[in-house]
C-alpha cells in the first residue's frame, strides 16, 4: 500500500484541526492496523520558531511582520514528515499559498496517494469561531487579532482560488465538505469517500 497523505485545507478558525483529529480518530477505529500521524501545518512552523533555529527565526520574523512564509520555509518540513517510513497514513492541516506552492505541494507528494479535503466555512461563522477561541485564550491583544486578519487575508486571497484547480487535477481524490458540520459526522461522510484507498 502507497503512503496516503491527507491535507485538510481551509481559512484559519474553518475548524480544520478539529476535523482533522476527528478523521484520524475515524480511520484508527475502521483500520485500526494502519499506523496514523497527524499535524498541523501551523504547528510545525510554531514548533521550528520555538527551537530559535535560523529557519525559526525567519519564520518568526515573517510572521511578526504579517509576510507569507515562502516555499523554502516549509518544504523541508513536509519532506522529513512525508519521508518517514513507518507511517501509513498522514492527516495535515494548514492551506497552500498560491499556484506555486500547491505545484510544489504536487511535486512532494507525487509517490504517494494524496487527498485534499476543504473545509468550506462562510465567514460569519469563522469569525465568531475566531472571536469566541480569543475570549477562550484570554489573548486579545492587537497583534493577535492582526495576525488572525493577516492569515485570512492570505488564505482568501493565495488559499481559496485553488479550490477550482485542485478539483480539477485531483477528482475524487479532493472533497468539499461544509464547516457547519460538526467534525465527527463530515469524518464518517469523509471516511465513507476515502476508505476505497485505504
């Protein structure tokens, strides 16, 4: 069996890491021999920001100055998640920024079976979510919310005019599924979809 990656694409606040840990919860309970990681690709970034290595610093000064994470950033991230043996199958979350990036997204992941999934929420309802994950972080501070602003900004602008493309190119393989679902009841519709490459 090829290696199936599974990215969960969507704006910040779309409920993505939600579903995300609800599919793998889903899949583990259907398959439970397949070995499952899952990530975020936010938390990955934090994580190398957080270790202050030369490419945490870079990452945490664009970030600081709401400037996109370029190519070279998270590339070698994904290739050492993407490289490691032992998994079976791999649930991302995160969005791709621009032609370019889902091109080098394309090429990563070109030996394995890879499915996208959108997480497609309307924007009154990320906003609430955004709002009420703030009051619940007590993090209200202005560059919070610019920074929140700054993602969904790029995410509207790089992220979602993908959507047409990544239908096209991927067919079955990319699946659209409404954020006002609760996230147990989109993994079993989503699961239903995907268990043939399982």
């Amino acid at each position: 069996m090829k290696k199936i990656i599974i990215f969960i694409l969507g704006a910040p606040c779309s409920g993505k890491s939600t579903l995300r840990r609800a599919l793998k919860q889903k899949i583990s309970a259907e398959k439970n021999l397949l070995k499952i990681e899952d990530f975020s690709v936010g938390n990955l970034l934090r994580q190398e920001v957080k270790k202050q290595t030369e490419t945490g610093k870079r990452i945490e000064y664009h970030i600081q100055n709401g400037l996109l994470i370029t190519n070279t950033y998270w590339i070698p991230l994904l290739q050492e998640k993407f490289d490691k043996q032992d998994i079976d199958v791999l649930i991302m979350d995160g969005y791709l920024s621009g032609k370019d990036a889902l091109n080098i997204f394309k090429d990563l992941t070109k030996n394995f079976t890879t499915i996208i999934i959108r997480r497609h929420t309307l924007l009154d309802l990320i906003l609430k979510r955004e709002e009420k994950s703030r009051e619940e972080r007590k993090a209200q501070s202005r560059d919070d919310v610019k920074n929140f602003y700054n993602r969904l900004e790029e995410y509207l602008r790089f992220s979602a005019p993908l959507w047409k493309v990544i239908k096209k190119d991927y067919g079955d393989k990319a699946i659209s599924i409404s954020g006002r679902k609760e996230a147990k009841e989109s993994s079993i519709i989503i699961y239903e979809q995907i268990q043939k490459f399982l």
